[in-house]
C-alpha cells in the first residue's frame, strides 16, 4: 500500500526512527513521573566495548561508562553505581531528543570549536561538551529525570563551567 508522494526509502525510515525515540522518550518521561523504577537501557559490562566508545572521548584509560543508546557499556560490575548509571542514563535523554544523530553532530561541532577555537587539549574539549556538562553536574541528584525539562542540555551550551580531571574523578568549579 502507498500513501502520499514518498521520495525514497531513507526518509520512511528517519521517519520511523523519529517516531521511536519519540516514543521511547515518552514512555521514559511518564514513567519517571510515576516513580517506575525501570526505564529504557540496557547495562552490558564489556571492558573491550566500554574501551571502544571511550576512545573518541579522551579518557580510554579511565573511562567508568559509555552510552550509546540505549546501552550502557560499563567496565565491571563494580562500575554499576547509582550516579554513574545517572550520568548516563541522562545522556540516554539527551540522545533520545536529539535522535542520536543530533547528540553526535553537537558534540562533533562543540569538539571541534574547543580544540581549534579555544584550543583547549582533548580531555578538557571534551568535558567543555553540553552533553557531558549537563550529566556531571546533575550525576549526584536521582530525581534529576523527573524533573528535567526537555533539550535541558541546551541551557549549558552558554552555562560552561571549568572541569578538572584528577584521579579519575572529574571536579567542578563554581
């Protein structure tokens, strides 16, 4: 069956996608205002994948947890604590909003300007991201998705706040 004047394939299936995160997005959102203790990812503790995903993010080394919707890859076991599963299961949301697509262009673009603009080394262009100034300034407060309006992640695109990187832990200052 064909309906209205469909131009290829690509856009039914950017179509369908955009339907299913959004989807998905609603179901995360209601389900967080009901106190549902389940949301939508998937934990898979692989150290070879977790080192993987991390290798675009400067901190291959160290790096606790990658997200890639909707898994989240941990090193260990060990790893699976509360609010670094906060950390990111708020990048989950920003990916779901921004149709993954969109997360990975914006952090492409915001890279891209840290390192040749403000010539910032790579572990620092990449904590200088909207994505990642978001999580870890709200990784330590659970109730964070409830209350969390939509493309939230925006607001810290001129919010920055200077990271520091030590020890494994990642600090800020006020």
């Amino acid at each position: 069956m064909h309906c209205g004047d469909d131009k290829g394939g690509i856009y039914s299936i950017l179509t369908f996608v955009w339907f299913v995160l959004a989807a998905f997005w609603v179901a995360d959102v209601h389900l967080q205002h009901k106190n549902y203790p389940y949301t939508f990812y998937m934990v898979i503790i692989s150290a070879r994948w977790c080192y993987f995903f991390s290798l675009f993010t400067g901190f291959h080394k160290t790096a606790k947890a990658v997200t890639v919707f909707p898994f989240i890859f941990v090193r260990s076991k060990d790893e699976i604590i509360p609010w670094i599963i906060t950390h990111e299961r708020i990048h989950i949301r920003q990916q779901i909003e921004l149709l993954l697509i969109g997360a990975v262009l914006l952090y492409i673009i915001e890279t891209l300007y840290s390192l040749l603009v403000l010539r910032l080394p790579w572990y620092e262009a990449y904590l200088w991201n909207s994505n990642e100034q978001e999580s870890y300034r709200n990784q330590n407060n659970p109730d964070y998705l409830k209350n969390r309006k939509p493309f939230s992640q925006f607001h810290y695109l001129m919010n920055k706040r200077k990271f520091t990187h030590k020890d494994g832990a990642v600090t800020y200052s006020d």
